[in-house]
C-alpha cells in the first residue's frame, strides 16, 4: 500500500468494478433501458456513475 503507482491503479479499477456492481445491482428494480453507466457531458466529462431515468424522476448515483 507505500506504493503510490500500485495504490493509484489499484483505486481507478476499484472504482470501475463499484460502478458496474451498482448498476449490475440496480438492474434488479430498474429496466436497463432506463439506466445509463457513466452518461457524459457534451463536453465530453463525466455526469455521474449511474443515471436512471423512471417515469418522470431522476436517481444520479455517485460511487465512492
């Protein structure tokens, strides 16, 4: 864990498998139509981990 180079790979794949286990488990209540992973700005920068779009309400999940 001293290791910087380790610790940082290790946190950005970490993050990654967070994000598909919440959305993986979300699936379960929610249509995979109505969820997006990881919807982007037009400008190209990340919105949030999961979004899901329900009748006419809005859940943004963040992961951390």
């Amino acid at each position: 864990m001293n290791d910087k180079k380790y610790l940082d790979e290790y946190a950005n794949k970490k993050g990654k498998w967070l994000e598909k286990r919440t959305a993986h488990s979300l699936s379960k209540f929610f249509n995979q139509d109505e969820m997006l992973l990881n919807p982007l700005y037009p400008n190209k920068e990340e919105f949030c981990d999961v979004l899901i779009l329900r009748d006419r309400k809005v859940f943004i999940i963040q992961c951390k």
